[in-house]
C-alpha cells in the first residue's frame, strides 16, 4: 500500500473511532464492503450492518450480504424498504434516487435509534460527486454520514485497499439499484424490475464482469414492447458476439423484444445523459 493510500486508510479507521458507534447501510457492494469492514475492525459490535430488502435489490447481493457478515461476525440487520409503494417513485421521476434514499435512510435512522447506535453511515466516495446523484442530497438532509469521501477516498482506492485487506469485494464489478436501468419518466413495474435482474445474471454467468442491461419500452397496446439495451467493457464486445445467440434466445424468454449493445461500452449513469439539468 502507497504511503498516501495507508494515510487514508488510517484517516478511515480514526474517522469511526471518533464516531463510537454506527449503523452502516450495506448492499455488498465494493465501497459498503470496506466501509463497514474497517467500522466492524475499530469498533466490533458497536458497528453494525443493516440491508434493505427490496424488489430493486437483487437475491444474490443479498446472499453475498449475509454471507460476509456472518463469515466476519458482524451484526446484520434485514429491513424491508420497498421503494415501489414510495409516492411517486414507480412514475420514475428525474429525482427517483431522493425519494428512495429518503424513506430508506429515515428507516435506518429508526434502526439506530433502537440499538442505541450514535450515528448511521452511507458508502458513496468522491467518484459520486461528479455525476447526477440526487440522493447525495437525501443524505445530507438527513445528517447520514459519508466515511469514504469524507477521507476523500476514490473508487479506484477502495478497490486498491479492499485487495490489501483481502475483501473479495476488491475486483466486484460496480453495481447500482436495478430502477436505475430505466429512462427517466417511463414506469417501472416489478415484472420489467425482474427482467433486468434476470437478463443482468445471465451475462454475469458468463461471465462479463461489468455489464448493465438499460430497459427501454417503446409503443402501446398491440405494438408495445422491450429493448434490452446491453452495456459491457469495450473489450469484451467480442466475446458478447461469441455468445449472441445464447444472449438473443436467453433474452427473448425473458421477455425483451430487441436485443442491442450500446457501442460507447459500460459507464455509470447513462441514462443521465440526456437530463437537462
């Protein structure tokens, strides 16, 4: 570990030390892993992890989250936080992630407050303050507090940290809640919910590390119907060729009328790109 990386390491640890207790929202995902790694490390059973279980949330991040926690002996706490029955949130409103990171993180806070736990902890890191991410602002309304970026971590810095503390998490392609998958303003339903997570795990069976399926509806009635738009790295489009016909039936079963691949490859937030903001 570089001698600015182990300084920002420690600055983590010294950071929960001053906070005493946490409750810390964990997905399994590569920042919340280390977040709540290093709190359980400074802290033991006063740093304690909550999942919300949702129809947003795929079955295997979950398994992943019980999993570690029960392989570190940490605390886990499931809620169930569904953000289809949140006012608005179906209608996917250009501020969909405020509506959903509100209602979980007051539910959490509730959590807290019943285990006599100082504060609650999110893992976003300084990559998430250069695109549109509106429940940054949840967050902060809420006092939530944000370890990775208040150390001014970065993703390509956690990843580097997490392989120095052997997390599995450290090579884990990113993730985002499926809804954010769908334009802005078409609305999302647990069936389509569904297909994504179904349509997500057949490229992670065959392995592609990091891949998004966008969902896009088009047309009403009898000439309704799905386009499964598919994001991977640039250098695996070869290989998605490979499997075209595999990826083509797999996807049609599942319920897509067309297959593509968005030929500017995976980044995060595409469907950002055409907000006027």
């Amino acid at each position: 570990m570089t001698e600015e990386l182990m300084k920002k390491y420690r600055d983590l640890k010294n950071y929960f030390k001053t906070l005493g207790s946490v409750a810390l929202a964990f997905s399994s995902g590569v920042d919340s892993t280390l977040m709540l790694k290093v709190a359980h490390d400074v802290l033991g059973d006063k740093a304690v992890a909550v999942t919300a279980r949702s129809h947003s949330f795929p079955a295997r991040e979950k398994t992943e989250a019980e999993d570690f926690c029960k392989k570190e002996g940490i605390k886990h706490i499931f809620i169930d936080s569904e953000e289809m029955n949140i006012p608005g949130f179906k209608e996917n409103p250009k501020n969909r992630c405020y509506l959903c990171k509100h209602e979980l993180f007051e539910e959490i806070i509730e959590v807290a407050k019943q285990h006599k736990l100082a504060f609650v902890c999110e893992g976003s890191n300084l990559d998430d303050n250069g695109d549109y991410r509106p429940g940054l602002k949840a967050i902060a309304e809420l006092g939530v507090k944000s370890p990775l970026r208040e150390c001014n971590l970065w993703k390509s810095e956690i990843r580097a940290i997490s392989k120095e503390l052997g997390l599995p998490t450290w090579k884990k392609q990113s993730f985002a809640c499926l809804a954010s998958r769908f334009v802005y303003g078409e609305l999302i339903t647990v069936e389509k919910l569904d297909m994504v997570d179904k349509a997500e795990q057949l490229l992670l069976d065959l392995g592609f590390v990091q891949e998004r399926v966008r969902i896009h509806s088009f047309g009403n009635g009898e000439t309704s119907g799905t386009i499964a738009r598919i994001e991977i790295n640039p250098e695996d489009f070869s290989k998605l060729l490979e499997h075209q016909e595999k990826i083509v039936n797999e996807f049609k079963k599942i319920g897509f009328n067309y297959i593509s691949m968005d030929l500017q490859g995976y980044r995060t937030g595409s469907m950002n790109e055409t907000l006027k903001i």
